[in-house]
C-alpha cells in the first residue's frame, strides 16, 4: 500500500462552479494528488458534453499542480477509484440535506470498497448557496451568473444559451 494520499473528487459538474473550485482547491492543501472525475448522472439530463466539462474543469484548476482532470461515462464510483489509485473521495457538502445524501452514499460505498475512505468538505459560506442546477436555471433565462462559475465557465454559458 502506498502512502501516497489520492483523493477522487467526483461529480457531473454540469457546469463546474466556484463552490466546486473551492472545493478542489481545499482538497489540493489536504492530499498529494486530487483527481476530478466528471461523470455521468444517469438522473440528470446535461448541458455540456463531458469533453467540454473536462475542458473547463482543465481550464479552472489549471493553476494546481497536483490536480488532474479525468472523464468517465459509466461505473460505480468506488471501482474507478480503486482503477485510478484513489484511497479518498472527496465530497462537498452546502447543507444538511447534501450531507444526509452524501452519508447514505459513503456509507454504501464503504462496505463495497473499505479501503476507500470518504472526506467530507464543508462549502465556505459564500458558496454554500450555489448549485449547478441553479447556474443552469439563471443562465438560461439570461440572469449574470458571472459571480457563481469560473470565467471560462461563464463564457461557455453565454456561448450555449445563447
């Protein structure tokens, strides 16, 4: 077993927020590598393609050395962390709703993979409000959702919705 600390930070990241960014910039001061996996919700219809999200998740975190971004479209999470090295997942948590969820899911995960432990982050305040879903909403109906996403992210939501 290596000591090497790997976290996987997963999510659909459909588009990739500043409370994500934090998130990875947070988890980047905590372990040697931080690998962000864009995949797919199977419940969730997405705006971008998972090529212009790992694009933008790139552009977004390039000024951290030890993230890298990967894209995958099927697959328990646990099992691509084990293929990738990971012996962390990350995960944000805004409120108590998302923590009851992500418990649920690190508690499955758990007993499918214990050697990978689950970090639980709590969202800065300023970012604890902000969810794609809403960014998608606002932008769509033409709201400055500049405040909420990375510039390219901004630019890219402007470019998509018109």
């Amino acid at each position: 077993m290596t000591n090497k600390k790997v976290a996987l930070f997963p999510g659909s990241f459909d588009p990739f927020t500043n409370g994500h960014l934090n998130t990875v910039e947070r988890a980047s001061a905590l372990f040697d590598e931080v690998i962000v996996g864009i995949f797919t919700n199977t419940t969730k219809h997405p705006l971008f393609s998972a090529e212009e999200k790992e694009q933008l998740a790139c552009e977004a975190t390039s000024h951290l050395d030890n993230v890298k971004i990967v894209s995958q479209s099927a697959g328990l999470t646990v099992t691509i962390a084990k293929e990738l090295g990971a012996n962390f997942l990350v995960r944000g948590v805004r409120n108590s709703q998302d923590y009851e969820y992500e418990k649920n899911i690190a508690s499955m995960n758990k007993k499918m993979a214990p050697e990978i432990d689950t970090v639980f982050l709590l969202s800065d305040e300023e970012y604890s409000n902000i969810s794609s879903s809403m960014i998608k909403e606002i932008a769509r109906f033409k709201g400055d959702v500049s405040a909420f996403v990375p510039e390219a992210v901004n630019q890219a939501l402007i470019e998509k919705l018109g």
